[in-house]
C-alpha cells in the first residue's frame, strides 16, 4: 500500500503488518500456505471469525490506552463537580477540541 502526504514524502506499507519483508525460505513459505488453507476451511466458524477479524495489540500498549482513558474520564467528571458545585456563570465545560486549540488568527 503506498501513501503520500503534502510534504512530499511517499510511504510503503505492508498490507498484512504480521508478515515478513523479505524471501521467505521453503518452510515458511508452506507454514504460511497451509494457515491460510485453515483458515479457508473453517472461516464459516464464529470463532474463526472473531480471531481473524480481532486486531492483537501488545499487552503493554492496551494498559497504557486504557490508562489513558481512566485518565480522561477523572478529569471530565472532576471538570463537572467543580462546574456544578461552583457559583452559576463562574466556571464552564470548556471541551476537548476547544482545550486542543491554542490560538485563532483572524
């Protein structure tokens, strides 16, 4: 897969990530032939399904994420106490696209 971006740069892709660049040697070469004759063979499975449609993410990668995502959470809802416990018309929701925006130009 090639894609290219306005400063000029064009990238190449692997278009399936978990498999080697490269020659792959006669052992490989059936290994990989044979998965994918499984994986033909029973993709009529819920199970089968489920596994070749699920994206593996490293262990470390999805705690982080779901750390992150704790984080945001605490922070949204420590945003509206302090907006609901406060006088009216002091404090707003001020919203995350709004937060990400440090400048405007007219």
């Amino acid at each position: 897969i090639l894609s290219g971006s306005d400063d000029t740069n064009v990238r190449l892709w692997k278009a399936r990530s978990s498999e080697k660049i490269g020659q792959l040697s006669a052992r490989e070469q059936a290994s990989l032939q044979y998965r994918s004759a499984l994986v033909q063979k029973y993709v009529h499975l819920p199970e089968v399904k489920r596994i070749s449609k699920s994206r593996r993410v490293p262990k470390f990668v999805k705690k982080e994420t779901q750390a992150a995502l704790v984080q945001k959470e605490k922070r949204r809802r420590k945003e509206g106490n302090v907006v609901k416990h406060s006088k009216p018309g002091t404090k707003k929701f001020t919203d995350e696209k709004a937060r990400a925006v440090v400048k405007t130009v007219d």
